[in-house]
C-alpha cells in the first residue's frame, strides 16, 4: 500500500520586529499563499486524512488557510516537537502516525522541511522551498519505517 507524505514550508510570515519567532504571524502574502496550496492540492487530488503541525502561529495558520481552502477537517496533531525539529527528528514523529493514514501533511519550517524532502525528491528542494512550498512523496512502506529512499517524489509549486 502506497502512502502519501506531504511536506510543506508555512507560508509568509511577518517580520516579527519585537517578537518572539514562535509567535509570528502570517502577512497578507502568507494567508492567500496557504488558500493557494489549498487549491493546488485539491486539484492535484491530495486530502490529507491527518496532519502534523509545528505549533508555531505561523505554521497553525498556514494550515487553517490551506485546508480552510480544501473544506476539510483531517485529525491534526499541533506540536511544539516540530517547531525547531532536525530532519531526524521529524521524520521520527512521522514513524508515530497511525498505519490507517494513506495521506499525511507535515506543515513545518526551513531549513528542516527542505531537508527532509531533499532526501526523497533530491537536491533541488533545498532551493525550492521558499515559503508555502510543498512537496508530495510517495512513501512505500509503513509510516513506522519511513526514512530517506523508502520512497519518492516531486516538488508541487
């Protein structure tokens, strides 16, 4: 059984001057950038069925945008283990995800989502992931053994 894992940088964020990081919030850019991934994945055929997101205000709000646009509800695990996650670690919280789940969505951060997909879809994503970037992966084992090779993909926008 093929699953899919979706890996997405959170959209355009504001400065934050005089700010802490985690609190920073999504510009006007950065909203109608998620709506827009919301859209592409939808017309691409993609309905995460469960999510994980950095508990950063910035990632949360990419992901009301993206699945405000998609109209749907997956089961979502907000996590602060994602906010300042290596790529080991990340893909470790992806080996947690119940078997049941065919389409997974990762919403993170630079420069640990571009890693994570440059170790499926090659070098390239570690240019490509500007801000509301998402890669699609087709992963070919259970997400319990998901690890670099054990499946491939493409960058999306």
């Amino acid at each position: 059984m093929s699953r899919t894992l979706l890996l997405m940088r959170h959209a355009k964020a504001e400065d934050g001057f005089g700010a802490m990081d985690f609190d920073r919030a999504l510009d006007d850019k950065g909203r109608d950038q998620a709506e827009r991934v919301g859209r592409l994945l939808q017309e691409k055929g993609y309905a995460p069925d469960h999510v994980i997101c950095s508990a950063a205000a910035r990632t949360r709000q990419t992901l009301d945008g993206v699945l405000g646009a998609m109209d749907l509800s997956p089961e979502v695990d907000h996590t602060e283990a994602a906010y300042l996650a290596g790529p080991d670690s990340l893909l470790e919280l992806v080996t947690y995800v119940d078997p049941a789940v065919n389409t997974l969505l990762v919403v993170g951060h630079n420069p640990t989502i571009a890693q994570v997909a440059a170790s499926f879809v090659g070098s390239q994503a570690m240019t490509a992931f500007s801000p509301a970037t998402v890669a699609a992966v087709d992963v070919e084992v259970e997400w319990l053994y998901t690890a670099p090779g054990t499946g491939t993909g493409q960058v999306l926008n």
